[in-house]
C-alpha cells in the first residue's frame, strides 16, 4: 500500500487540525469528508483536495476505496461510528473522549476484537514532543517510582457552548472535554496503573456566564446562550493498586484571575513539570538539580502534537509500528471519567 486512503466523518473545528496534518504526511491521502452540514463538507472537501463528499456517515463507509477514518463528531455517535467503521473493515482514529459510558467503551473494544481492525484513541497529548523526551527519562528510570500526579487546567470563561453544553451530545463538561486530556497523560506517564477507587466531585454555580461582556472566548458553531446542562467544573483524587495517586481540577468557567495550566508528575527519584513547559527536578551528590531539557517546543504544541498522532497512526495502520493508544486504554480512562461522575452524583468513593 503506497498511500493510506482517508476519510473524515465530522467537519467542525477539531478536524482542520486531523486534515491539516494528513495533508502534510505524505503516505496518506485525503480521499473523502462527511459532515451532515453539507456545505461545511462540501467547503472541506475544497480546501483538501478531497474527491467524495458525504452527509451520512454510513455512505463514506460503504466507499470501498477508504482504508482508515478519523471520527471527529459529537461524543454520543462516537461509539455507534466507532463500531460500524470496524465492522465495514476500516481502521479508526477516534477523538477523544472513545464515547460516553462504559458500556459503550466495552462494545467498541469488542468491536476491535472481533475485525482485527487497529482503533487508536485521540490522547493527543501523549503525542507532544516534550512527553516524548520525558517518557524517556522516565522509562529510564530517571524519576524511579512515579507515585503522585497533579494536574489542573482551569478556565476563567471558556465554556464553548453548543455541543460542548450540551450533556446529552457531549456527555459532560470539561470533565470529560478537557480533563479527559490531564487525566490519560498522567495515567499514561505513571505507566498505567489499575485504578483503586475515584472519589470526585462537579459544580454547577455559574453557568455559562453569556452576560459577561468585553472578553472573547472561543464559542461552539452551534453556540446557544440558553442552553446549559454540564458543569462548570470538576475535580478528584483517584487512587491506584499500587498506591500511586492523581489529583485533578478542570473548569469551564471559574471566579479566577486568569486561565491556568499546571501538570506535575513525582517519582522517589525525580520530578517533572510538564505545563507550562518541560522541567525536571532531581539530585545529584546531596544536590537538588533543576533541568531545562533544551528542545525546540517545551511546552505543548498544539498542532504539532497532531502531526506527530496522524503520524503515529499512519504507521500504525501500515504495520509499522503499534499505536501507543489502543481501545484498551480508552475504556480505562471512560471508566475513571464515569467514576468521577458517579462519585459527584452520590456523595461517595467509587471502589472498583
């Protein structure tokens, strides 16, 4: 196979990022977009270059000349999709999260079990070129033991709106929009421990706050002031088998200063900051060392971090190597997220 033929189902913002990085990998070809906006499509379709132009999602997949997808729609038709591109013998790059429920996640791992068809989740932070120079230090046993995580990504005004509030479509709010992110890099970086028990709880104060005037924020296409049904954040503290833990707090919206972004890994050995940039702490001859890994991006790059997950899926698909974010690992995390849920909703630990 000398060119990977692609298709994208779900033309809103998050796929430019998907058709922008298959356009500069050149083993794959944009073959198809479907978005049930048909001019969004069609529009799509134009600027990539893309031959065939759906509305349903079912007909891409009936396009025999389609090897791979990137499913790039709302959460709740992830798993449905998800399930029916493997079954029609197409491998699956789906954005995170994999879907909404456990039941879901278990149905599409079935799924991927039964084709023989590669899923890989859409953690496009595991991708960043600062985690791969971590992962290395800590593969190499640099931080030894990673015990404790923490990580916070706060907003001060940024609930999209549209189907991003809209509980039913979405599944949640930045729990499950941005915490989904926090929470599988830190999992993953602390080598992906089997979860203990979650303890979690969500807020809904403020709302999406549409009065505030004279400060920009990004809105969804569909963005609709009157609708509201997710939380203004979240956060927990989950505990591991091995007696690691991991602390998170997320927001939409949040009587702060100012957006803030802070992820911390800790191992007996060595620590490491992650956002805003790349820094690891350790010592040497009863010294406390600080390091500044010198590369180009320390911080996250967000398009760049999509480049190198196309790329990674790409070769993923041709057998070159395997994906570094199967199915597996997004059941897990839909469990944690549940979970998360769950304890808020009934005021006590989920034990798992």
């Amino acid at each position: 196979m000398s060119q990977l033929k692609i298709g994208l189902i779900g033309n809103g913002s998050i796929s430019e990022s998907h058709l922008l990085a298959y356009q500069s990998n050149p083993k794959a070809q944009i073959i198809a977009i479907c978005d049930l906006n048909e001019s969004r499509a069609q529009a799509g379709a134009k600027k990539f270059n893309a031959p065939h132009v759906y509305t349903d999602y079912r007909d891409l997949l009936a396009n025999p000349e389609i090897d791979a997808i990137s499913i790039c729609t709302w959460n709740n038709s992830h798993a449905e999709i998800s399930i029916a591109a493997l079954e029609a013998g197409k491998h699956v790059l789906c954005e995170k999260p994999l879907c909404k429920t456990v039941d879901e996640a278990l149905q599409v791992e079935a799924a991927v079990r039964r084709t023989g068809k590669l899923l890989q989740v859409g953690y496009v932070r595991r991708h960043a070129s600062n985690i791969s120079v971590l992962k290395k230090f800590i593969d190499n046993g640099d931080l030894g033991e990673i015990y404790f995580a923490k990580a916070s990504l706060t907003r001060r005004l940024g609930n999209p709106g549209g189907w991003f509030a809209d509980k039913e479509r979405s599944g949640g709010g930045p729990l499950i929009d941005i915490g989904v992110h926090v929470i599988d890099l830190c999992w993953y970086l602390m080598g992906k421990p089997k979860v203990k028990s979650v303890s979690g709880n969500t807020y809904n104060k403020l709302g999406n706050r549409s009065n505030v005037e004279n400060y920009d924020f990004y809105k969804a296409s569909d963005f609709d002031a009157s609708l509201n049904t997710v939380e203004d954040m979240a956060n927990a503290m989950i505990r591991f088998e091995n007696g690691a833990s991991l602390m998170i707090d997320v927001s939409f919206t949040l009587h702060a200063k100012q957006d803030s972004a802070s992820i911390n890994v800790y191992g007996d050995k060595g620590g490491a900051e992650i956002e805003p940039t790349l820094s690891i702490a350790t010592e040497k001859h009863n010294t406390i060392i600080n390091i500044e890994p010198q590369i180009t991006t320390p911080g996250f790059d967000f398009q760049g971090a999509f480049q190198n997950e196309i790329n990674h899926y790409i070769d993923s698909c041709l057998g070159i190597i395997e994906t570094n974010s199967p199915v597996e690992d997004g059941v897990e995390i839909i469990k944690i997220l549940n979970a998360i849920y769950e304890s808020a909703a009934t005021g006590r630990e989920i034990h798992f």
